[in-house]
C-alpha cells in the first residue's frame, strides 16, 4: 500500500489529485471544529468534560461517530455525511419498491444521475430534521443529560435557533458537495473518504484516553486485539467465490464474438456494513420510547420499564442477542434486494454465457441462489461477531461507543482504505501502460 502511495507521489497528475484530497480533507475537518453562531463554546467544553456527557454519546453513537465527535459539539459539520448515508440507503430500498425509481435505474448513466439528484434533495430534507432535533435537545438540556450548563446563548430566541438549523443544514449540503469534488477531481470515493476521515478522527483521543485510565497493559493488549481485527477484516472482505462464466462463439456479420472465460465475483461480505447501521438505527427505538416517557409525567408501566431495562444499554445479554440477531437479518435482507439471482441469470442467457455444468435459465438462477444464500451464512456471523466488539470492549475495558477498534470503525477504515488503494493502483497501470504502448 505504501508502494502504491509512494508512486502516485511520484507522477505529477496523481501527484495533484492525492494534495487536491488532503486539502479538502483538511477544510472538512476545520468546518466539523467550527461552532456553529450562537452555540456557547465554553459550556460545551465542560459538559463534555462531565462524566455523564460521555453516556449522551452512547444515545447518539453512530451519529457522533460519523461526525468524527462534532455532534455534541454542535458545529457546522457537525450532521457529518449520516444524512446523505441515510438518503442513500432509503434510496436503494426504494429503488426495490417503486417501479419508477426502478426504471431510471435501467436507464443507466442518465437514470443513475437522476436518483442521485433524489439522493441530494432527501438529504437536505433529513439535515432540516435532524438539525431541528439535536437543537431541540440542546435547548431543553436533553442533549449533555446531567450537565447544568446552557449550551445555546439565546435558546429562546426563534431567530437564532433557526439561524442554527440553517447553518447546520447549509454545512450538511457543503459535506455533500466536498465529497463529490474529490470524486472528480482527487482520487475518487468522495463520500467514502470522508466517512473514512470522521471515522479516523476519534483514535487519537480514545487510545490516548484508554492509555491514560487503563494503563500500559491494557493500553497493549487494545493494540494487540485491534492489528488481530484489522488483519481478520482485511481478509474476509477480500475473500470472495467466484463462479465459473463461459460465453458461446457467435457470429455477428462477418466477425465472431465470445468464447471467452470470465467469472461473478461473490463476496462473503456482500452486504457490506449497511446491515450495522440498520442494526444500530432500529435499536435506537427503545432509547427513543424509554426517553419519551422518562419526560412525560405519566408513570412508565412493567413494558416501558422492561425496555429501559434490557434494550437501552449495550452491556446486557438481551441487548447483545438482539444486536446480534438484527445484524444477521439485515444482511440476509439487504443481499436479497441488491442481487438479484433471476436477473443475472437472464443477463448472462441474453448473451450466450453459461456456468459449466449447470443449464442457462432457471437452473442459473437457482445455483447463484443456493450459492449465495451458503455464502452469506458466514457473512452475516463475522458481521454480527465484529459488531459485538464495542459492546465487550464497553464492558471490559469501560470503553465509550467510540472505542477505536470497534466493528463499525474497522469495517469503515479496512474497506475504504482497500478501494482508495485500488484506485490508485488501477490509474497507475493506466499510466503504465500508456508509456508502454508509446
């Protein structure tokens, strides 16, 4: 990797477009340091120094760790890129069930700019609503719970407050617009890289934090257990099976066509880490009913309290199987609704290819289904086991949601670390061969 890095230093276009990426890098994170007008710095500061602030970080895990820890200090980035990554997922579900979001789809490049332009709009709408919300709690104390301080100068001014919602959601649609930049002009993977960036951004405090109150033993062993993870995640999200393609010699006019060998690329991690996020988003619920009540004057009745007792935090066993079981469902789901076995089958009959030994059709379709369905077991275990990581980590070691080696940061570091890698790798060889063919 280093290699490939040190190479793409060395040819003046790459060159160009690795500093172009830094440099936006660089002012994504000034924006998620930036306070947003009429937020009250100070206050801030020592209600994130509170002992209880860190549990509001758990109510908001996987919003503050998309935002690289700006959440809860209510900045101009501080929604991160979790509104598009939202809107995207909505989209692709979408996609499965409206007929003429479907249709664009099918439509190629024009179609897949047109949901993308749907993807832009349903972001914003979802800033709007999210950065109404987290003002809402800071203005009524709910966002830092136990700390006394007013976060928001004016939190009854209605200009002011709409102010933030504006300047929040205005940042939220700048993410998005740096993201696509580096999509065209650095090394592509905007929005990938960006994640990756906000991700990363939380170890130094967290390993510094765990060194600090755990001490040098099992600051190491941390070490030991994180470089294991990444070594496990770098593997199975290479591993792959790929079934066998033949295509037919056919003629066309007077040229013949085919005959060659080929493969489809099956990965064990097919899902990637939307089966997480999903996971994760609809534990939030039971977070969300427990508080809802908790304000309310009406005393919480024998569900209520079963809830906040086994579903709000992570470190019981009901929490754990049912974070488990979630993440193991929403792989299985979301492979379903992302290949479609009947229509690669169709594909690959339409032009003449064929898996040896089994029948073009219907017997195609069924084989890539058995296939996948074996593969995705193993998938969706390694993704529910390195999701549970955190969990452990929180109940041995005392770590907060944003422990560093989690299985959501790992899944996010290990994957886009490896495409931005083969990025650059593919454009090297382009350049390559060019030379070699002058």
């Amino acid at each position: 990797m280093l290699t490939a890095f040190t190479r793409a230093f060395r040819t003046p276009d790459l060159r160009k477009k690795l500093l172009f990426t830094l440099g936006i890098i660089a002012l994504f994170r000034l924006g998620s340091v930036l306070p947003t007008p009429g937020v009250h710095t100070e206050n801030i500061a020592l209600c994130l120094k509170d002992a209880q602030a860190g549990e509001a970080s758990n109510i908001y895990g996987m919003v503050q760790l998309f935002s690289g820890g700006a959440l809860l200090k209510l900045s101009v980035f501080a929604l991160g890129i979790m509104p598009y990554i939202t809107a995207s997922i909505i989209l692709q579900l979408l996609v499965v069930v409206i007929p003429r979001l479907e249709a664009l789809k099918k439509e190629g490049q024009a179609g897949q700019s047109k949901i993308t332009q749907y993807t832009r709009y349903l972001t914003v709408a979802l800033a709007i609503l999210q950065s109404t919300a987290f003002i809402a709690l800071a203005r009524t104390g709910q966002l830092f719970p136990g700390c006394q301080q007013d976060v928001l100068l004016d939190k009854d001014n209605v200009f002011s407050i709409v102010t933030m919602v504006l300047t929040m959601t205005a940042g939220t649609a700048v993410v998005m617009w740096l993201g696509e930049l580096i999509t065209d002009r650095g090394v592509g993977n905007g929005m990938s890289i960006l994640i990756f960036t906000q991700v990363i951004a939380v170890f130094p405090a967290e390993l510094l934090r765990i060194a600090q109150q755990k001490g040098g033993f099992v600051f190491g062993v941390v070490l030991v257990v994180g470089i294991a993870m990444i070594a496990l995640v770098v593997m199975v999200e290479q591993a792959q099976r790929r079934i066998p393609v033949q295509y037919a010699k056919r003629m066309v006019g007077r040229r013949m066509y085919g005959g060659t060998s080929t493969y489809i690329p099956l990965k064990v991690n097919q899902a990637g880490i939307i089966p997480v996020i999903f996971a994760s988003s609809l534990l939030y619920l039971p977070q969300l009913i427990t508080t809802l009540f908790t304000n309310s004057q009406e005393e919480p009745n024998a569900v209520v309290q079963w809830i906040s007792t086994n579903l709000v935090t992570g470190d019981t066993p009901v929490y754990m199987i049912t974070f488990f079981l979630l993440i193991v469902f929403f792989t299985y789901f979301y492979v379903s609704i992302t290949f479609n076995p009947v229509e690669v089958a169709d594909n690959m009959k339409k032009y003449g290819g064929f898996i040896p030994g089994i029948r073009p059709g219907r017997p195609t379709a069924e084989y890539l289904n058995y296939v996948l369905t074996r593969l995705t077991a193993p998938g969706a275990l390694y993704l529910g086991l390195i999701s549970m990581v955190p969990i452990v980590a929180l109940a041995l070691v005392g770590a907060s949601q944003n422990f560093p080696f989690g299985g959501t940061s790992i899944l996010i570091m290990v994957g886009v670390g490896l495409d931005t890698v083969k990025q650059i790798e593919s454009q090297l060889q382009q350049r390559n061969y060019e030379g070699f063919l002058k």
